[in-house]
C-alpha cells in the first residue's frame, strides 16, 4: 500500500500508527477533524513532509465552514515551527476572488503563488423543473427518474444517478419511497450510519452499474430535494460546480417551487 486514509471510517485501528508513526505510507489522506483531533497534528510535526495540500479549500470560507467548521481551525497546521517551512498547496474548483481572498488570510498563507483558470463546465446541460403542488419534492424526484429513463432508451434502466439530500433521515425516506415506486430500478442509500459492508454495496453496484440510483448525504445527475436548501446563488453555484470535476456529459436537474 501507498495511501493511507484517516478518518472517522477507517476500521483498521494500525493504519494510524503506520501512517504517522512508522512513516509507512508516502501518501497520507486525513480529514480536517482528524488533524484536529487529540495528538494527531503533534504526530504528523514529526514526519518528514515533502508537501501538505488542502483540497476543497473553499470550505474555509462562506458556506463551506458551516458544514465542516474544522477547515477554519487548519490553520494550526502552520503555528507548527516544524510543519511553517512546509510548502502548502490549496485546491477549490469554485471560489470567487472574495473567497480567495479569505482562504489566504485564513489559513495564513505567505505570498502565495495563486493559479486560477476558468470555471466553465461545458459538458454540463442544467435544468430547474418546478415541483408538483401536490407530493411535493417526492413526485418531483419520480417524475424527474422516469422522464429520464424514457429519454434514455424507454425502458427500465437508467445511467448512474445520484440524489443528494441534506440529512440521513431524509436520504433514507427518499431511497425507500422511490424503491417502492419505481421497483424496476435498484435504489440504494449511502451516509454515514450504514455498515462498511452496506456502504461498499452501494458504491461497487453503483460502480459495476449494478445500482442505478444512489440517495446519498455526501457529494453525474443530481437532484436536490430543494433549491431552498442552498442559502444563496453563491452556495447553489459551487455546490454545483465542485461535483462535477470529470468531464463527461452530464445533466443536472435542479426540482424548484
């Protein structure tokens, strides 16, 4: 192995004195509450690192520190005498100058070299359907999943599909209401509740094809419960954008009043 993950679902209790103490891993991905939890940032001081990168650094800022607010502690990592000759590289697919602006003031960076391209996602098709008045952001989802199947091939399959939602509650309502309404296509959900076994099921189906629907919390075809949900263009904005980093066609669909 050349990657270690640490994080609140990692199961093998070795992996984190491997990766932090033996030096095993050349490659080491944490989460921003796990290098803020406990003794970890003392650890990692210790080893000899060639860069540190902080990916999605827009969650430093605006909507993002709301969700995760352990991005806007990150900045301990440089107070480290070790860890402040470190070279740091910051990634984000969807931040303004605003945005940058406060990445930069606050995870204190120093002179950074800043590279920013376009943000234009040609290969996205974006729809706003309004939503029944009667069934609410329910029917909207079926009727948006059959529309697509019959647009595809009017049949009973459909090319991978994410559905995200805002809760686990509402990612397991969502998930079990559409398998009872649409029985021919195999729906599954996906959050942090569920077993390693039940999440990898999820993930290899959807993978494999085998799944053609996953209702999930975390971030090809999306559909939100409501646009309501985001509380500004802003966040509706990059909430879009920073999904879709690969480059094949995609629609997203986005169920209004």
């Amino acid at each position: 192995m050349v990657v270690a993950y640490l994080g609140s679902s990692q199961r093998d209790t070795s992996i984190e004195r491997r990766a932090l103490v033996d030096g095993e891993f050349p490659l080491v991905f944490l989460t921003p509450e796990k290098i803020c939890s406990g003794n970890v940032l003392d650890q990692v001081e210790l080893l000899s690192l060639l860069v540190i990168a902080i990916d999605e650094a827009h969650c430093v800022s605006e909507w993002g520190h709301d969700f995760q607010k352990e991005y806007r502690q990150l900045c301990r990592i440089f107070s480290r005498k070790m860890l402040s000759d470190v070279p740091i590289l910051t990634l984000t697919g969807t931040a303004k100058p605003r945005v940058l602006q406060d990445i930069i003031s606050s995870l204190q960076l120093r002179n950074p070299l800043v590279q920013v391209y376009s943000n234009d996602r040609d290969n996205l098709r974006l729809e706003v359907h309004r939503k029944p008045k009667n069934g609410g952001f329910k029917i909207a989802l079926q009727q948006s999943l059959i529309w697509e199947v019959n647009k595809q091939c009017g049949g009973d399959t459909l090319q991978s599909t994410i559905i995200y939602a805002p809760t686990i509650k509402v990612v397991e309502e969502i998930s079990h209401w559409l398998s009872a309404q649409l029985p021919n296509l195999r729906i599954m959900p996906y959050h942090s509740k569920l077993t390693e076994v039940q999440r990898e099921a999820a993930h290899v189906g959807f993978l494999v094809g085998h799944v053609s629907v996953v209702v999930a919390t975390e971030r090809r075809y999306r559909i939100p419960n409501s646009v309501p949900t985001y509380s500004s263009l802003k966040c509706l904005e990059n909430k879009t954008f920073c999904m879709f980093y690969i480059s094949l066609p995609q629609d997203c669909v986005w169920n209004g009043y």
